[in-house]
C-alpha cells in the first residue's frame, strides 16, 4: 500500500488493524502541521500515480492469466 497525495495536500495513509478478532486495513487521512507529515509527505504519490500503478498491474494481471491458460492447455494435452 502506498501513502496518496490528495489534491488539497492531505495524505491518505494506509493503516491496519490487527488484534485476536479483528483483521482490518484502510487509510487514515494525515493533514499538514500533523506530526507524522513531514515523515510520511517524501514518499507520497499522487492520484494519478496509484491510477497508473493500478493499471499497470491490471494489464499484467492480462498477461499473467494468457500465460497460465497456455501452460494450463498444455499440460492437459499431456495428461494420461
């Protein structure tokens, strides 16, 4: 997960939550003058740069599967 730059200079922040019942994960919104902004802001990316990294993922995840269904129909081929 990756800490998002927001438009009005806010910082979405992933943040996870785990204890004996409960797995969760989300984003916690970090605001300028916050403590941990000055920590967190160097590695931020924008919107826009999530949205491309998402589609780049999306289109590996097409290439991935064309590439597990070729091995897939050549393993059947061979099976007895």
């Amino acid at each position: 997960m990756y800490v998002i730059l927001l438009p009005d200079g806010t910082l979405r922040v992933p943040h996870g939550v785990l204890d004996d019942e409960v797995i969760a994960q989300g984003y916690v919104e970090v605001r300028p003058g916050d403590p941990d902004y000055d920590r967190l802001r160097p590695g931020a990316i924008t919107a826009e740069e999530m949205e491309s990294k998402r589609a780049t993922w999306r289109a590996g995840d097409e290439d991935l599967l064309r590439m597990f269904e070729q091995y897939k129909a050549a393993t059947e081929d061979q099976s007895p």
